[in-house]
C-alpha cells in the first residue's frame, strides 16, 4: 500500500468528501413492474433479473432537466467536504460520460445528451474541490464479458470486456477530463493479480498522483476501503476511507425515506477522523437530477458544523487510544500542540486521566469561551486534567481545543 500522506496530502488533508451515485436506476427509483427491490437500489437490474435489452430502454426516458452540477458541488463545499466522487459507470455498464469506446452511455443514449462528468469537471474547478470518479471495474452486467455477482466461474469472456471497455474507458477518464484526484474502483470479484495491476499500473502511468482506492483488490490501492458504512473501533494505522450514506441505499429510492441524523452522522464524520480515516457520505439524485431536500437538509447541518469546528477536522489525526471508556459521548482529534475534545452528550465536567501534556489553554471553537484547567492528582499520584462543561450548548458536537505544549498527545497507564 502506497504511502497516501506523500502522493497526495489533498486526501489527507481533506477528511470528508461527497460521494453521488446517479444513473439510469434512479428512474425506477427501487421498483420495477410492481415488485420492489430490497437491496440498494442501483443493483436493481440484478436482483430484479431485469433483462438487458429491457433495462437499456430506461436510457431513452433519461432527461434530467433539473441538473446542476454547480449547485450540486457548492452544496458539497458548504458542506464542509474537499473532493466530490462520482459515479461514471456502476454494475449496471452505463456511463455517465462521453465514451467513444461504448455508445451505451449518457451523451449517445439519451435525450439529455450532455456530458455529466465533464458537468462536475467544471463545477468541482469552480469551486475547489477535487474531481474523483467511481468506476466499476469488473462487474458490467451490460457488456457480455463484464463479471456478474453470484456468478462463481470467472467470465471467459472477461479479457475482451477489459479491452474494448474498461481500458479504454478508463484512458478516457484519465485523458478528457483533467486532473483526476482519486480512482474509486469497486469490487474486483474474480480479478487475478495481474488484472488489477495492468489497471492500476495504467491509472499510474496516465495519472501518476492519482489515488487508487482499496477495491481495487490484491493489496493494490493506495488506502484501505472500508465496507459500507462501516467504521474501525480503533485507530487504524493505514490511510482508509469509510463510504456511508445519509439514509440506508445509494442511488436514489422513492421507498427509503430514513434519514439519518445530522448528528448522528457527525459523530461518524469525527469517530471516522479519530481513528484516522476520511469520511465518504453519500447523496443520490432523482431521476430529474435533483438531491432529496432531507439529505440537502443533513448536509446543511453538517456544513454549519464544519464552519465553527473544521479546524479539528482538516489535516486532524487520531491519537493513541485512549485507555478509558468514556463512550461516544466525547471522541478525539489531534493537531500538532493541540488536543481536540469532540463533545456529543452533556456533562457535569470533563475529566481526563493520564494524559501526560502541560495543557496551556482551553477554549470552545464555536464562540471562543475559555475554560479553566484545573490538574489534580489520583490517590495513586496519577495526573488529571478538569475542565468545567462549556456554557455553550451541545447541538450537533460541541468542540474544545485545548493547546498543549508538547508536539503530540501523551498518554501514560495509571500506577493504580
């Protein structure tokens, strides 16, 4: 695994980004000739047993009007997130760009006729954020030699696919559309070593600081990728990336209306940072091209969050697990000659055992209020820090920074 933090520190600067998932599965929208599907809606090809030739008509019906890349990636930055991940071909083998080496994509296909990645290749540069793209690279339920779930016996014809689409394909991803940040590849399934490393070795050469991602296979990425909304207990010594979704599927369902929590997803964003990840949440526009208001809703409070607290965020890393249980009610993040208290549950006061630091000053980055640190000892002579419970209320996260004078946070056993 390559060394993330050296090829690009934009990643590991960055903490949090916006994953979108759009295609031709949001005009089904989770249902199909009267059944539903109960999986995540963008596999409903497959788990519904759509026939091809049936499913490439929804191609013709696709004209999302109601498309703006622009305020669909400001939305991203308002947020408070760095990079935008799109999804340019998923299982189903629909692209979402102009592909000359496969018609079967949103610009030869459709009435809408517009290139939508090149749509998020002028708004992510408008607004800051990094274009990555999500690309599936052995499962194609589309083209006869892609790889299909379920399927154990490997696809004879999966060399062919891989040279009449997926390479080619990619080369236009990495050639048309700029400076790339990051290849989300997807599930390798019976990819052989050297498949992976033909792919990744031509993402190396085209793009040299562009990301892998982990599912790529064989050891292959640049960074560990988690399962789906799935977040380590514990610090975790390599870069990873956690892949979550605001309500409980990926593209967009007209069924699956529970959304998740700001605050809830918040505690993710900062457990995720705490144990030394980024955090990569999802939206899945309608049919139209139009984000559900509750998700804009979540985004909206998570974005006024990251305005009065992103300094723990951005560039944070974990520190040592801390010995004591004290629950999700308090996490922590760490910068140089700084610690970082992430406070979710109100509390009398805050107690901390055995940190060794020389603590300089605390203070609550939403309004600046300071609070007294009092060091005190155990009975067994073990150090301790109290720190009297901001006046500020808690909302969705309430963060205290306290400036230490050592470079990094120190904890020792207690003697007891």
């Amino acid at each position: 695994m390559n060394q993330v933090n050296v090829k690009a520190p934009w990643w590991m600067e960055g903490k949090f980004g916006l994953f979108v998932h759009w295609g031709l599965y949001a005009i089904l929208a989770g249902a199909y000739e009267g059944q539903r599907t109960h999986n995540i809606v963008e596999w409903i090809m497959h788990d519904l047993r759509i026939p091809k030739k049936e499913y490439e008509k929804l191609a013709a019906e696709f004209n999302p009007g109601a498309f703006d890349a622009e305020a669909l990636v400001k939305m991203a930055k308002d947020a408070g997130m760095r990079y935008v991940v799109f999804t340019a071909k998923h299982h189903d083998g629909f692209s979402m760009f102009d592909s000359k080496a496969d018609p079967y994509n949103v610009v030869s296909a459709t009435p809408y006729g517009r290139d939508v990645a090149m749509a998020f290749r002028k708004a992510c540069d408008n607004h800051g954020l990094k274009l990555c793209f999500y690309y599936s690279q052995a499962q194609d339920w589309h083209h006869p030699g892609g790889i299909e779930e379920a399927v154990c016996d490997p696809n004879p014809h999966f060399r062919k696919y891989l040279d009449e689409k997926c390479i080619p394909q990619l080369k236009e991803l990495l050639t048309n559309y700029g400076d790339i940040g990051l290849i989300w590849f997807d599930t390798p399934m019976q990819m052989t070593r050297a498949e992976s490393e033909e792919l990744a070795g031509l993402v190396r050469s085209l793009q040299p600081n562009c990301l892998i991602s982990g599912r790529i296979g064989h050891g292959l990425g640049d960074y560990m990728t988690t399962g789906d909304n799935f977040l380590p207990l514990l610090p975790y010594p390599k870069p990873f990336e956690v892949p979550a979704t605001i309500n409980h599927t990926w593209g967009f369902s007209r069924f699956d209306h529970q959304w998740k929590a700001p605050k809830y997803l918040i505690r993710s964003l900062v457990k995720t940072v705490s144990r030394g990840g980024n955090y990569l949440l999802n939206v899945g526009p309608d049919a139209n091209g139009v984000v559900p208001r509750p998700s804009t809703q979540v985004l909206e409070a998570i974005g006024a969050f990251m305005d009065q607290n992103g300094e723990a965020i951005y560039g944070a890393s974990p520190v040592p697990a801390y010995p004591y249980d004290v629950g999700d009610w308090c996490l922590f993040t760490a910068k140089p000659h700084a610690l970082y208290l992430h406070l979710f549950e109100k509390r009398e006061d805050i107690y901390l055992l055995a940190i060794k630091n020389k603590p300089l000053r605390a203070t609550v980055l939403k309004d600046g209020q300071e609070l007294p640190i009092t060091l005190r000892t155990t009975g067994e002579g073990d150090p301790s820090w109290r720190l009297p419970w901001p006046q500020a209320e808690v909302g969705n996260g309430l963060v205290v920074k306290v400036e230490i004078e050592e470079d990094n946070v120190i904890f020792e056993p207690l003697k007891g």
